[in-house]
C-alpha cells in the first residue's frame, strides 16, 4: 500500500538554530512531492515540491527540502528556524499515474521554535 | 495567484440542519476539488474527489447521501451537510487543483470551514 510516514510527532527547535522535519514514503514509480504547512485553524498552505530536476528544492519562507530517491525521503529543511515557524508540517506525495490527482498524506509534525 | 476561498469560516448550527460551505478558486480554472475532513491533531482525511460537470468519487466510508457535493464550474465547488449532526462537527477543508503538467501543480487550500452541531 501507498504510504507517507512523518516519524516524528513533534520537532522542538531554538530560535535560530538549523531544523530538519523527515518524511519518508512508500510510492512506486516517481512520484511528485509537496510539503505544506497549516497555522491554527487555517486550511494548508504550500511550501515546496519536487517533481524532477536537482534534489534539493528551495520553497516559500526560506524552506527547502531535499529529494533522496534511494532513501525515499523528502526531509525539509530551513538553515535558521524562527519563532514563526512554528506550525503543523504535512508532507504529501502523488502518483502521477492517479489521474484524479490525489494526494497521499502524512501524519504531520507539530514544529515548536522556541525562543 | 492561486487563491482558493472557502466559505464560511465558521458556523454553528442546530442539529438537524443543513449546511452549505461553498469553496472558490479565484484567480484560475479548478479541473478537480477535493473536500476533506480534519479531526484535532490528525492529518487530512479524504471525504471525495470532484471534477467539474461530473459526479463526486466518494471515498469509502463517506456517505454520499450526508456529504452532497456540487462541482457546477470550474471555479465553484459546493458541499452540503444534509441534516447534521453533533457527530459531524469538524474542520472541512477544500483544495483545488488544475490538470496541468500531469498533476505536477499543487493543491490549494481553503482556510477552512469549522463546523459546530449542537
């Protein structure tokens, strides 16, 4: 079955310090990647995708994620968190082959920057 | 660009009700809209997938009779909670999407409709 694992929960981070959140996935083929963020009852926001092309991805707010075929991964990145960026991650993934365009995702990883 | 507006933000209503929230892409052609349901702290979850001018696919589990969508443009989705209940309070959220580049354009989000039954 198709799947995207966020393993963690919750990322606790300094206010400046570099962040990692991880996502890893389970689609066969070469799927198309995303990464949203969602603040307190708001709907989603896009962050970043990858489709094809360089591994490493630069997206809204100074995020940028990097593509790792071999690992499945798809971990977002930002050199310097800000006390801003705390908020819910989702990443999602697609199969381009599902010509309904659905996306499949993950349970999302709560990000707290602590000042 | 790539602004989808959903519509109300909130509503709170007696049980037994019927309620509509409305989703809109405003600044392009939606080919597919989809609804979802989020509960506290849990992911998205996936009611249906709606393409304009045909039928919503309803994902199993989701009552179709419950949750009536409409997809009569291609900027203007539509669902309707028929008769609801205290059990379908939740966040509903809409995205939209278009078909170009195979599905390589993102979905975009609504801020969301918080439904209160009581």
């Amino acid at each position: 079955a198709q799947s995207v694992a966020q393993p963690e929960d919750q990322v606790n981070v300094a206010e400046g310090n570099p962040l990692t959140v991880k996502c890893t996935y389970s689609v066969s083929g070469n799927p198309y990647l995303f990464w949203y963020v969602q603040y307190p009852n708001r709907g989603l926001q896009f962050l970043l995708k990858y489709i094809t092309g360089d591994n490493l991805v630069k997206g809204s707010y100074g995020f940028e994620a990097e593509f790792n075929k071999s690992q499945t991964s798809f971990h977002l990145k930002k050199p310097s968190a800000l006390v801003s960026d705390s908020a819910l991650y989702f990443c999602a993934v697609r199969d381009p082959r599902d010509s309904n365009y659905q996306l499949i995702w993950g349970a999302g990883t709560k990000l707290i920057i602590k000042p | 660009g790539a602004v989808v507006s959903q519509h109300p933000s909130w509503v709170i209503c007696k049980s037994g009700t019927s309620v509509k929230i409305e989703c809109r892409s405003l600044d392009f052609q939606a080919t597919t809209m989809f609804w979802y349901r989020q509960f506290p702290k849990q992911s998205l979850m996936l009611m249906a997938t709606s393409n304009e001018g045909s039928k919503a696919t309803y994902e199993q589990g989701v009552e179709k009779d419950k949750f009536l969508i409409n997809h009569a443009s291609l900027t203007l989705s539509t669902l309707t909670v028929t008769s609801a209940h205290p059990e379908d309070s939740s966040f509903y959220i809409c995205s939209a999407s278009t078909s170009f580049n195979r599905g390589g354009q993102p979905q975009h989000f609504g801020d969301g409709t918080r439904l209160s039954i009581l």
